[in-house]
C-alpha cells in the first residue's frame, strides 16, 4: 500500500477544499399566483403546476 512521502500543509489542503461552494437555489416564478417557487416543482402557495391545479392548499 503507497503513503505520502510528507504530511499535506493545511495551506494545501484548505486551498483544495474552498472550491466546495453550495450553490444559490433557483428561483422562477408561478404562472398563477405570481410567487417565487423552484423551477419544475409544484407551487407551495397556489397549488398549480403548469397550468392545472394539483392540490388544493390548505390557506385557502
């Protein structure tokens, strides 16, 4: 089995692991109410997804 010759510095080691971002979520707007959702989902506040009511919310 092979082992480093030498220890990583932490420098080294940082510098690799700060390319590990999270991304901002996506954003789009629903057709039917106007309020922000995630793109390909159902909306959370009005119930539709393209076009046709799937659910009926519970805050109406």
């Amino acid at each position: 089995m092979a082992n480093p010759k030498r220890k990583f510095s932490k420098a080294r080691t940082r510098k690799r692991a700060a390319t590990w971002k999270l991304a901002a979520v996506n954003v789009s707007i629903c057709s039917q109410c106007q309020q922000p959702k995630q793109p390909h989902r159902l909306c959370p506040n009005c119930g539709y997804y393209r076009g046709k009511e799937i659910i009926t919310p519970e805050n109406a």
